[in-house]
C-alpha cells in the first residue's frame, strides 16, 4: 500500500530543493534524483529533486507516485521569464500548461498539444487561489500559462515561442510533464515558478538574481499553499 503524505514537492535542481532542507530532513532511497521526507508548511511531505527536463521529471515523480500517494503535487523552482511585462523575482503560478516545442498541427492538434493528451494541462483551482493568495513582501506573485521543452528560448526563437503562446508568462523544462503526469494518474497540480532571467535576445546578460534567491520566494509561496491542504 501506498503512504499518504501532504504534498509530493518537485524541483529540478538541489539549489531549488534547499529551502525546504532547512529544518531537516530524511532521505529517501529513489532510482531516479533524489528524495527527502521533509516538513514543509508544518506538514508531512515529499520533496524530490528530479533532474533537469521533461523526462527526468515525469520519471522520478512515477516512480514514486508508487510509494506515496500525495494530497497535491506541486512543482517549485526558477523558470525563464517569456512575455512583455514579466520581471526577475516575479513569482508565476500556472494555471495552464504545454509544450513549446510540440507541434502536431498538421496533423489537427493545437500547437502545444501533444496527440492524444488535452490542448492544454489545467492547474488545479483551489491551488493556484491559495498560492495567489500568498503574501510574500516585496514579491509580485501573477497568474498565467507556463510552457515547457527540451529546448532552452533565445533570441532566435523567442518571438516565435510568444507569437505561438501569446497567454504564456514563463517557461521551463519540467512544468508541462509534471502536468501531465498529474493528468494520468487524477493528481491535483500546481507549479510554481520564480523567475530567474529573462528569455530573449539579452538572455544571457540579464540575469540578476541567482537560482537560489528565486526559489526561496517561489518555496515560500508553495509553503502557503501546504499548509491549507
């Protein structure tokens, strides 16, 4: 039989993971990253470092959804700031989820979508309201698409990616998979995302706040939400 536990929380990276290591926690053996029992929001959860990208999400989180039976499962970390207005240390909440690079449009599939799966990976309600309703001071937290791929976004591909995705606040490399991954097995999901850099053509020389400082406000926030569910 599977344990229930509060909240399986995913990162890609250990720097995304720290926050939530702060007051102690147990390791867990896993095949693939790596896993903690931790406290998060005074509640029992999961934390797990993935590895970067959408197969390494999908398969270290699979294989523990056998183990652990979560409340929510919810990604944390940085991610790629991608529409006009979007600024280092903002905080996005995804409410909605695709593929960047997936295009099956020739074929009658919605650019994002891949064939057989929804147009889009829907967050859950309830979480995206309870990580919009977090106070963190000085932190702007917004709402919005979050699109994911195996590729990075840079200056030559960028107004591509907006002009496809015009709704899309941020991008990654783990949101849209954990979203799916939620879909098949009827888990209830969030991402939340701070933003560490910029994607377009100065992508490279805008980044001002490290991977660290932008998950503590994005850990901050999936705290809030732990702690009601």
């Amino acid at each position: 039989m599977s344990e229930q536990v509060t909240a399986l929380v995913v990162t890609a990276m250990e720097e995304e993971a720290r926050p939530y290591l702060l007051h102690g926690a147990e390791e867990l053996q896993t095949p693939v990253g790596r896993a903690w029992r931790a406290k998060i929001g005074g509640r029992d959860c999961v934390l797990l470092v993935s590895g970067i990208g959408l197969v390494n999400a999908a398969a270290a989180v699979t294989a523990l959804l056998g183990r652990f039976t979560p409340n929510g499962l919810i990604s944390s970390g940085s991610a790629g700031g991608l529409a006009q207005g979007i600024f280092v240390g903002d905080v996005v909440v995804g409410n909605a989820y695709a593929y960047h690079d997936a295009d099956a449009t020739n074929f009658g599939y919605a650019r994002g979508q891949v064939p057989g799966m929804p147009e889009k990976y829907e967050a859950d309600k309830d979480l995206v309201s309870q990580a919009l309703g977090a106070y963190i001071e000085n932190v702007r937290v917004r709402p919005g698409k979050i699109v994911s791929g195996n590729s990075f976004i840079y200056s030559e591909t960028v107004d591509a990616v907006r002009a496809a995705f015009p709704n899309a606040l941020a991008a990654d490399m783990e949101s849209a998979a954990l979203a799916q991954v939620a879909h098949l097995f009827g888990l209830r999901f969030v991402s939340v995302r701070a933003v560490s850099d910029l994607c377009g053509p100065h992508a490279g020389d805008d980044f001002s706040m490290s991977v660290a400082e932008v998950s503590e406000r994005a850990a901050a926030v999936v705290e809030a939400v732990v702690t009601r569910l």
